[in-house]
C-alpha cells in the first residue's frame, strides 16, 4: 500500500492468512465459541450490507482469527448477482450471508445475532460506526451490555485501526478462515490516503449505488483491532494483566 487507490490484497497477501479453512461459518463459531473477542459493526444503509466482525486473539492457528457476519435486504440480492456472477446467492445459500425478507434490513435480525455471539463469545468491546447512530447503539447495548464506542469513518477514525490490519496481514498474524465474502471485501478495496499524509489512511467506500463493490469486512475487521489494542494498552497502564 501506499498511494491513493493502493490495494489491500497486494502480492495476495490477505490470502496467506486464511489458515484453516473454514467449511461454514456456524462450524467457526462452534470451534471459537466461549473465547474473549472484540467486536467491529458498520451498520450501512438500511438499503445495502451490514457487516459485524469479531477478531479473537487466541484463535485456532496460534494467531487471533476473525469471524464475520453479514446482512443483506433480499431486493438487494439481485442487484449484487448481477454484479458478482451470482455469487452472493451463492454465500447466503451457504450461510456466508443472513438475506432478511423485504427491502429493508431487518434490524430486529441483526440486534438477535449480535446478541446470540455475545452470548457464546467473551465480548470485550466493540467499536462501531458512529453514523448508525445512537438509537442502534442503545438497542444493542439494552440486549447486551456490551461495550460500545463510536469509531468515526475518517482517516483520524480509523487509521489506527488499518495500519494494524495492515500490520498483521504482512506478517501473517491472523487468520480470516478463507471467509469467502470477506475475501470479496478485501479483493476489491483501495485505500486511501489524504493529500500530502501518507502516514493516515482509511478504506475508501464505494458507490454502492453504482457499482457491485463492498467492503464492508475490512472497516469492521480494522473497528475490532481497534478496540482490541485499546484494552491492551489500558490495562498495560493500569498494571492489569494485558488482555489477550
């Protein structure tokens, strides 16, 4: 990465940490359950995707994994397949994506699956994107308890974050379990920097009306990582055990 419009999968990196395989996302979440986890939400239009992530540092290949799930509205299913070569049908028949009936999102299906992993999981933290708003922060909150903060979607917001997605992708220290939608997310990401700062960066979102791209695994992918080391280094300073 470097310049505006640098890929994240450069040298196809991404895929090296796929460690193992998983065969279906309820297989992952039976494998991981129980595990303290840190959580990422980026509740898009009620229109497009929806993506929750949750990065768990002691994972299945001696590195943290990451687990995904993903929303969709069933008119946009359409829109996508044509864009994807069917492939989307294809991941929500497999389970890789939960389609809620009508146009909308179903946040009430949302608010329920966050809630069940905060129930199978150790949920530490998580961070959010602040433009959902805080009626979705306060509904998630009342069903779970969870420790919320908002993470803006600007380069101050979320530079941290990717510099340490960034980080681990390089040197392999994490696995994504060849999570087929998130290899989709991840494929077709740029990154972007602002003029004259090399140093910030943020995923640059796409035209969701225009075009068939989603990234919506990488912003909550880099909101997780976030509020991961945010702990670490909380408790570090505190003279608490460092949380893992």
């Amino acid at each position: 990465m470097g310049a505006t419009g640098a890929s994240l999968d450069a040298d196809a990196l991404y895929r090296h940490c796929a460690g193992t395989v998983a065969p279906a996302p309820d297989w992952l979440r039976a494998e991981l359950a129980g595990r303290r986890a840190y959580g990422g939400l980026d509740l898009a239009a009620k229109l497009d995707m929806t993506a929750w992530a949750l990065f768990v540092p002691d994972g299945l290949d001696g590195v943290p994994s990451m687990l995904w799930r993903f929303w969709l509205p069933e008119a946009a299913v359409q829109f996508l397949d044509g864009r994807t070569n069917g492939r989307v049908s294809q991941w929500a028949d497999g389970g890789w994506i939960t389609v809620t009936p009508g146009d909308v999102i179903d946040y009430d299906v949302i608010y329920a699956d966050v809630a069940a992993d905060c129930r199978d999981f150790k949920v530490m933290a998580a961070g959010y994107d602040e433009w959902s708003g805080e009626p979705v922060r306060q509904e998630i909150q009342k069903k779970t308890r969870l420790d919320l903060a908002p993470i803006a979607q600007t380069y101050r917001g979320l530079t941290f974050g990717m510099t340490e997605l960034m980080a681990l992708t390089k040197s392999r220290g994490w696995t994504h379990h060849a999570n087929p939608v998130a290899e989709w997310n991840f494929d077709v990401v740029e990154v972007r920097h602002p003029p004259g700062d090399a140093d910030q960066l943020r995923p640059d979102k796409p035209d969701r009306n225009a075009v068939g791209k989603r990234i919506d695994a990488v912003p909550t992918a880099a909101m997780a990582i976030t509020r991961w080391r945010e702990l670490a280094q909380k408790h570090a300073k505190s003279g608490r055990m460092v949380v893992r």
